[in-house]
C-alpha cells in the first residue's frame, strides 16, 4: 500500500506479533503494545491504555504511535531481498538420552519420549510406500492465510512417523493425513481438537481397534498413527510453538494424538462415512475433521424411553452448546444405530437431517452468544426472540459415524466439521 | 537484530546455530553416556521470506489523515474511537476516519487499501483475536 502504519496489538501476543511480521518480511515493523485485554474493557479503561505506557517499552504510548508514523526508517526498515529461514542440519548426532533431550527441548517432540528417527527406522518406515522419498506432499501451517505455508516430503513425513511410534504398514495413512493438508494444531485462541475416520479394508490390515475401547490407549495403530499427525503438524507445519505459532489458552488433551475413529464398519446398519462422501466400500479413506472438543452424551433426553430410546432427541439436546463456527459429529455404538434402524432411520441421511433441524438455540439466546446472529442465516435476524433456529447452518454440518464394541448404547458429540477425505490407497 | 532473535523470530531455534552436532559440553558427556549415534531432522520446508521495505514516514501528523483499522476483534471499534478521541482532545488539526476490515480476521481488503491510499495519509490499526 505504500502508507506508513502503526500496528496495534496487545502484550499477550506480542511474541505471535513480532515471529508473524518477521516471517512475512518485516522484522523491524514497528509494533506498538497496549496491556491485555481490550475485550471487555469500557471506555474509560481503554482511554487509560492510551495514556499509560506501552507495556513492552514502557514508555508512553500514544507519542510511541506518532513516532511509528513519523520516525525516519532505519537502514534494516528499507532492506528488501530474500532470506530463507534455516530448519538445521539433516542429521543430529549424540548419545541417546542427548538426542531424546535435543529433540524435546528444541520442540521436536509432544514432551513424551520419541523413537529416534535414525537412518534405517526411515528408511524401513519408507518401504511402507511406492511413493518416492523426495516426493512433495502439501503445505501446511496454524492457520491458512495468516502463517507462510511450509512444505512437506514423503521423507519429511517419515521421519515423524518413526518418532511417533508406526510401524511401516501405518504410512500410507499417516501419508494421507499429511496430504489433508489439516493441522493438528491450530493457531487459535480456542484450543482447537482434530479428528480422523479411517474407513475400508485399511482397518482390519492394520489390526486397528474399532471395538471396545476403539477412541482409547488400546492398539497401536490407534495411537500412534494421531501421535504422527500432531509430530508433523509441529515439524513439517511449523504449528505447535506456544505464543507465537500456539494461542490455545488452555490446550487441548485431544491434541496428544488426536481422535483416531476407526469405523466399526461390521457391526453399523448403515453405509459406512466414506461412502456417504463419494467412495467405494472397498476404498480405505481418511475424513479429518477439526473443531473445539468431544464429549459423552449420557444425560440427553429420551435415552430412558422404553423399548427402544429416541436416541435422535439425545443427539439434538446435547449439541445445544455447540458453536455454529463448526459442525456437529455425533460418534456412536453400534447398538445406538440399531436401535435407530428400528426407530426407522435406515440410512444415516434422514436422521442427520432430522438432528440438525432440532439441534436448536432460541434467537434471544443466539444473539447473546460470542457471534451473534452472524452465522444464522440472513432471515434470523427478522424472527421473534421466542422464535428457535438450528444451531448448525445447514444439515450438511452434521455428521454420524459409527465406532464401539457393544457394550452400551452411548453415543458421544463432538463440535467439528469435517474439513475434507482422503484416499489412503492413494499412498500405498 | 541479531541472528538469534531473528532465528527465533521465523520459528527456527537458536540452537541450530549450534551446529549438527551437540554443545562441547553435552558432547563431553557423550563418552560416558553411551554411544553415538545420528538421527534425521524432522523439519519441512519454510518458504523463503521476501523482505519488504517499509513505507516512508510522515514528517508530522498535523493535517493528516489518519485511518483507524479494526480487523474485526471484539473491542476493536471501541478501542480505536478512543484514539480518535486522544487526538481530538491532544492534536485537533488530525483527522480520523474509522473503518472495519471487510471479512475474516486475517483477510485481505484491497478496496479498504485503495480508498485508503486515495484519501489517507497513515494507518493506525488494531490488530487481535
């Protein structure tokens, strides 16, 4: 644009603020802070913030604003050119106790301990493709549009999946998460949670677990191949570096190895979720989903109606404190869709239909919520307050997977779109 | 700047400058804490940075116009309508045309550029989440 400007942040980002100017090629902008929060301060407060001192320089902040705009530039403000980020050399070298140390301390790692990546695990976790080594997977980044993108090999992506813990046989799904192009690891304030179902004949040849205890720390694929999506989120996405790539406030737990969900395939009356995308049966595919959290549903109306509970009602009341900013998964036991075929919702289609016209907010409660009416549709804002609009946008925001090894019929719900499939057959 | 902050600052540890192997005093450990042995570098690829140099700067504000951007954060709007009251009360002879970034926090707005760049001087913008 070619006019000068003072950017404006608070303290709480300060350190977001100068890696992102830096990374989009001014290092030197001039940034100027105020204390945190500006959210929810009146007036008065915020005036106070302009008379006070900026908190990084602690000198006064309004001059220190004028002087953004006024002061002759520098030398290093009118550099222009190239500069290419160093990542490091390609091997590191040590006992093993300083590798597991390096890696960590240098946040390479979840906090937890890694198989060391030496050459031959990386070369044994690369015969798990046909894909050459140098092959260029995606781009990745906290945040499309507001982070640089970095790339990403098939290499690369092995690395991390020898750190996670795979075996060979799990790459061509590790690969393909990778090509999803989805961090594991958003930039957000919000402490964002992923999730991946894996459908097709790729479940049973890894011996992934989609029975009891499918969500949990029971089967090896299960953990390590959501372990290898939040390694290379952090290393091939360059997301994961708290205050400046990370702004969850509390974190999320979900984020050690995500929500991996095998389909229980066999045991759903339905057609499983890839073929409801577009793919055949006998396609292995993984959905990656992102979205704030997942929680049990063991409270919603309905699931004490005899003989068969009207498990849709739960569904619909317990996505009533979702944010419309995603969708609604609904992760079930397979008793729970039986018992929905006797209900008669044979397919999974009407039932999404039915929860997402229920899964309701009234438009006096919506208008207090963190974003408004904005997402509820252009005739939302002429109804009564009495008046009930979904939650969701529209029914193609819900979705249902069956997952679970028949013990109960409980269900959970989680608030998160599906964000795109992948062919793992693709990466064989 | 140098080169540890702004290895810090494009997402690189300031380790790397250490080199592929580890610290003459972590390596003096090495010989009593077991062999060595090497291990691949998990990183990708950072696109490289084009350096843009920034727009000059102003002589004085007096008479200028100076435009107050929100992107969109809550609080924004309000925060900015105290600076253009700081300036009506400190520096009169400034304007201050407000005006909200259209779309998502980080999106562009290249008509809010263009008007700006017709009509403005300076740009004074909140930037949050």
């Amino acid at each position: 644009m070619g006019i000068p400007t003072a950017p404006i942040v608070t303290i709480a980002f300060k350190d977001l603020a100068y890696s992102n100017a830096a990374q989009r090629g001014m290092p030197h902008e001039r940034i100027c802070f105020t204390p945190h929060p500006v959210w929810g301060k009146s007036d008065a407060q915020m005036y106070a913030y302009l008379e006070g001192n900026d908190p990084v320089t602690h000198k006064p902040l309004m001059p220190e604003i004028i002087s953004a705009l006024t002061k002759p530039l520098t030398p290093d403000e009118e550099k222009s050119g190239t500069v290419t980020p160093p990542v490091g050399p390609e091997i590191f070298s040590g006992s093993q106790d300083e590798l597991q140390d390096y890696y960590m301390n240098n946040g390479m790692t979840d906090f937890m301990p890694v198989i060391l990546p030496t050459r031959e695990k990386v070369d044994a976790m690369l015969k798990g493709t046909s894909h050459s080594p140098d092959e260029m997977i995606g781009k990745m980044c906290p945040a499309k549009g507001s982070y640089p993108e970095w790339s990403y090999t098939v290499r690369n992506v092995a690395v991390n999946a020898v750190m996670a813990g795979c075996d060979p046989s799990y790459f061509p799904v590790v690969l393909a998460i990778a090509a999803s192009e989805l961090p594991s690891l958003s930039s957000s304030t919000n402490s964002f949670a992923t999730a991946a179902i894996i459908n097709g004949p790729i479940r049973d040849k890894l011996n992934m677990n989609y029975g009891i205890g499918a969500m949990g720390p029971f089967a090896q694929p299960n953990a390590t191949i959501g372990r290898a999506w939040t390694l290379l989120s952090k290393n091939c996405g360059s997301c994961g570096q708290p205050g400046q790539t990370y702004m969850g406030t509390f974190g999320n737990t979900c984020n050690y190895n995500n929500l991996i969900i095998p389909e229980n395939e066999k045991d759903s009356p339905w057609e499983p979720f890839h073929v409801q995308k577009g793919f055949k049966p006998t396609e292995s595919v993984v959905s990656v989903f992102m979205g704030l959290d997942i929680r049990q549903g063991q409270n919603g109306p309905g699931l004490g109606i005899k003989p068969v509970p009207q498990y849709q009602e739960a569904f619909a009341f317990n996505f009533g404190t979702c944010a419309p900013l995603f969708g609604g998964l609904v992760v079930c036991d397979p008793l729970v869709a039986q018992g929905l075929v006797e209900l008669g919702y044979k397919t999974k289609e009407p039932l999404l239909d039915w929860v997402w016209k229920n899964a309701t907010i009234s438009v006096k409660d919506a208008k207090t919520t963190l974003f408004g009416l904005r997402m509820a549709g252009p005739g939302a804002a002429n109804l009564p307050d009495d008046a009930r609009i979904p939650i969701f946008r529209n029914a193609s925001y819900v979705n249902i997977v069956v997952v679970g090894g028949e013990t109960n019929p409980y269900h959970m719900v989680a608030n998160m779109s599906h964000r795109g499939s992948v062919s793992i057959d693709k990466w064989t | 700047m140098n080169r540890r902050k702004l290895l810090s600052l494009l997402g690189a540890s300031p380790a790397l400058l250490a080199g592929s192997s580890l610290h003459a005093d972590q390596r003096q450990s090495a010989a009593s804490s077991g062999a060595k042995i090497e291990a691949l570098n998990p990183k990708g690829t950072p696109p490289p940075i084009t350096l843009i140099p920034m727009a000059p700067r102003l002589k004085t504000l007096d008479g200028k116009t100076i435009y107050l951007v929100s992107d969109g954060f809550p609080g924004a709007d309000h925060f900015l309508n105290q600076i253009a009251i700081w300036f009506q009360k400190h520096m009169p002879s400034v304007k201050t045309v407000y005006r909200l970034k259209a779309g998502a926090l980080p999106d562009d707005d290249p008509k809010l550029w263009a008007e700006i760049k017709a009509n403005g001087n300076a740009v004074i913008m909140a930037i949050g989440h």
